[in-house]
C-alpha cells in the first residue's frame, strides 16, 4: 500500500532518472509489504518462501474465479504503473488535451487496480514492480506504441478469459471494464494514426477483436515486470 | 454420467433442446471441450448451469435470442452507416474514412451472426418498414441525413447503447467459450467505435465529449437520456470507487464513472431503439 501512494504522490515533473530511483525505493516498500502477509497466504497462492524478496514471481493460483481475478488485477497494475510515469514525465510535446485524457486514462487505470485490490481483499496478489527500462518516456512515438500495446493486449486478454469466470456477477465486472479499455485503445491508435482504432491488426476478417490465452498475455506482459506473474493452473510458468 | 444419451433423451421430449442451449448442431463440440476440462466432480455444477440456462426463468433468454437480439442491433447499425456513407452530407474526408470502417465492421457482424445463426437468424426484412429503418427515430432526429453533427450525435447514441446491450447479455452466455467469447469480442470493437465516435464529436467541437462516458449522459442531447441511464453508477461489486484513493485525493465522481461501462437489459434497449424500427 506504501508503494502505491509513494508512487501516486510522485510529482508530475520529476525527471525520469529520479523516478527510476524512487521506483527502487518503491520495491523496497513492497518487500516490508508482502513479508508482513508471506506467513498467512504463502500456501493459497502457491508462493514459495521466496516471496521475501519483494521479486520473487507470483502465482495467480487455483483454478477458479479469483485467479481470473488476479489476472486481471496483475494486468491492471502493469497499466496503472506505466500511466503514472506517462504522467510524472510527459513525453517531448506533449499537448495539453493529449495530456488531459492520457491523465484520465491513469486515472482509469489506477481506479481499476484499487478495485480489484479492494475486492480481492487478502486473496489479491502482492505489488507487482515494473520495469519500463524498454521504454524512453520523453518520445510520443514510443510511449503511444507501449500505450497501445498495453491496451489492445488488455483487451484480447479480458475477451480471452471471459469464459473462464463462473460467476455472472464478476463477468459482467470484467465486461464494464474491457469496454473502457478498448475506448483508450481506440484513442490512443487514433493519436498514433487517424482512423487506426480498429484497424486489422486489432480485429480479425469477421471484424471482432482479437482474443489471447492467459499463457500468451502474461509472456508479453512479463517482459515489462521485474515480478514475474505465473498462471501454473492454466498452463503457463514465467521463465 | 452419459451427457450425450442424456441430451438425446431430452431431444425425444424437446426437440429444440440442443438450439436452447447453442445455435447451432456443430456447436454442441463447445460442450465437449467445456466438458472435458472440468474436473468430473464439477461436471454436475456444469450440467446444472446448463438447464438453467435452457430451462431457467421464463426471463432468461436462449442462445438463439441472444444472437438474433444482436444480430438486429447490427442490422439497424449497419443500415444506419450504410446510408451515412451513401448520402450527401458534408464529411471531411478523415470523418468518411472512419465512417466507412465502422461500416465495414457492423456489416461484417451482421454476416458474422447471420452464419452463427443459420436458419435460426432473423430476416433483415423483418425490421422496419420491410427492412427500412427511421433514421429520425419517429421525428426525435429530424435532421440526421442532412445535419453532419446531428449524424455522429446519433452515431454516438448508437455505439454506446450497442456497447451497453452486448454488455447486458454477457451473463446468459457465461461458460460458452464460443459464443460468450464472440460476443465479448465484438462489444469490444463497438467500444472502439464508441471511443472514435466520440473523438470525432470532441474534435468537430463538443470539448466536453470524451472518448469514455462521464456520469450520466454527457452528450448534451436529453432526447437520449435513456441510453445512458445508470451510466452515473459509483459501486462496482460493493466498492464505491469514490472512497478509493487515486493519485492525488479520492477518485471523482467523473473519473469513477468513466472507468466502468455499466449494461442495459434488453427491454430497456428495445424501448430505445424501437423508434427506430428495430422490431
């Protein structure tokens, strides 16, 4: 909980090279975090005692509607966490309406990571860190590419593992969010290029989007984590 | 327990129970695969959410309703860009290539649909007066094939109510990999729509038309209040997204409603876009 409002309350024109030092120091708040529940949960989520260092890789866990739910959760918080630097460190000329809706956009990402924490309660996942060092924040070029890939790969993942949830009250729950991200996709492939929000490599020759398997969202989803995310009852272990 | 000589028995007493519970006879196979990953313990629990969803309350629609519910919201959709793009009014060409994009998809779903459904799909023909629509809604939108801005206002209206209405169904197909993940996949792509749409309108001038939906109806337009009644909704699973903490203070109201889309029932949205002629 400490990393998060550390991180939320970063200023918004902190260069990125302090931020990358704060993100540090975000981690190192993590690990007091998850040490304080590792005893109680270890066995639920099917983390090893590795879980101490604030790293460690974690486990969706069981089969059923909460590892679903902390799918989503994991993939919420790889959002939240990539649309805070955009806004701490607007990129190199940056309009003010670009950076009003990318603001509400980590504003969107970030409610939606407090829900499900929220909702979770002790069975959410840890904290996950990021690791942007792929990206240069201060280019629109690449972070509007990251952008998109993060939100087109939420939408195939959110319409590829909807009917993996039982109950009807937590799918509709993923189907008013899935909605919204597919309006950031749609707006940030309309800033890239004009007219792009559903192009074919979004949408399939019947004209529906995409689809993704856990296995295949969380292999490219791992490559911006430090904390790997594992979904071994689905059939996918982080390398 | 023997799923398919059940299924039989239950075809001697209804012969439409395979359509009750998928559109179409190959697509029983769902049933199988779903079958085959469960554990058997669980197979019970499965079967059972199958009669429910077959023989559940008189409310509870079929496989086939769902999609023919769809496929009649794209009809009007797809007519609706049809003659958009075949009229005279003044786009710019950016306006007409989103236009004839969002007019590729929606006619791409109704043939999608209509081959899902087979014979089960309702006629086009059907809808309207023998399959012409009112774009004006009965005179609500007199100008909407001559006033460009009145045009995407309604575009907005529709896009929005059809993300809404896929949402409203998602629980009637839970479990269905096939058809709940169709479904899922093109409410998806009407978000899309709805989030160009509404940029288009931002651009041409509405400044306060987001790509999202901020509270309840944030159009301007109170002709079209219905569409987006409880889209002001602030609890999601028992959690006030305004007691949540966001960045800097407490999530607001507008940032709380746009980061949920809420559902429509199907009543509500055939009260909406009966005025248009969907039947």
């Amino acid at each position: 909980m400490k990393t998060e409002t550390l991180i939320e309350n970063a200023d918004v024109n902190m260069a990125r090279r302090s931020f990358l030092r704060y993100a540090g120091a975000g981690a190192a708040a993590v690990g007091v975090l998850a040490a304080s529940s590792c005893s109680k949960f270890d066995d639920y989520k099917g983390n090893s005692p590795a879980i101490m260092n604030p790293n460690a890789g974690v486990d969706i866990g069981a089969k059923g509607d909460l590892a679903i739910l902390n799918y989503a959760y994991a993939l919420e918080q790889l959002e939240a966490a990539f649309y805070i630097q955009v806004a701490a460190t607007p990129y190199t000329g940056i309009t003010t309406e670009e950076n009003a809706l990318l603001t509400d956009i980590r504003d969107h990402e970030v409610a939606h990571r407090e829900f499900f924490k929220a909702a979770l309660g002790t069975n959410a996942i840890k904290g996950l860190t990021p690791n942007f060092s792929a990206i240069n924040f201060s280019s629109r070029t690449e972070v509007l590419a990251a952008a998109k890939a993060f939100e087109d790969t939420g939408v195939t993942a959110y319409n590829g593992a909807g009917y993996l949830i039982q109950n009807t009250d937590y799918l509709l729950l993923a189907g008013k969010i899935v909605s919204v991200e597919a309006r950031h996709a749609a707006y940030i492939r309309n800033l890239i290029a004009p007219g792009s929000f559903a192009d074919n490599t979004a949408l399939d020759a019947n004209g529906l989007d995409k689809t993704q398997t856990i296995a295949q969202v969380l292999a490219i989803a791992n490559t911006y984590l430090t904390t790997k995310v594992s979904a071994s009852n689905y059939g996918y272990v982080a390398s | 327990m023997n799923l398919f000589g059940l299924i039989e028995e239950i075809e001697k007493v209804d012969p439409e129970f395979q359509d009750r519970i998928s559109p179409r006879r190959d697509a029983i196979k769902n049933i199988t695969s779903f079958g085959s990953k469960v554990a058997v313990a669980a197979l019970p629990f499965a079967f059972s959410t199958l009669f429910k969803k077959a023989y559940g309350q008189t409310a509870t629609p079929t496989v086939n309703d769902v999609l023919n519910y769809a496929l009649k919201l794209e009809y009007l959709e797809a007519a609706f860009y049809n003659a958009g793009v075949a009229s005279t009014l003044g786009f710019s060409a950016t306006e007409k290539a989103y236009l004839v994009t969002i007019q590729g998809h929606e006619n791409a779903h109704v043939a999608f649909l209509k081959s899902v459904l087979g014979s089960a799909a309702v006629a086009q023909s059907t809808q309207g007066t023998n399959g012409i629509y009112d774009f004006t809604a009965q005179g609500t939108f007199p100008t909407v094939l001559t006033n460009v801005d009145t045009y995407f206002a309604v575009a907005q209206a529709f896009e929005d109510t059809g993300v809404r209405a896929y949402k409203g169904q998602a629980g009637f197909l839970a479990g269905n990999q096939v058809v709940l993940t169709a479904a899922l996949s093109i409410h998806s792509v009407e978000a899309r729509h709805a989030s160009a749409v509404r940029y288009i309108r931002r651009l041409r001038g509405a400044t306060t038309t987001k790509p999202w939906i901020s509270g309840a109806n944030d159009t301007g337009i109170t002709a079209v209040n219905g569409n987006y009644a409880g889209e002001d909704n602030l609890i999601q699973g028992g959690v006030n997204i305004t007691s949540l903490t966001g960045v800097s203070g407490n999530f607001s109201t507008a940032i709380a409603t746009q980061c949920f889309d809420e559902p429509l029932t199907s009543a509500q949205v055939v009260a909406l876009v009966g005025p248009f002629g969907v039947k």
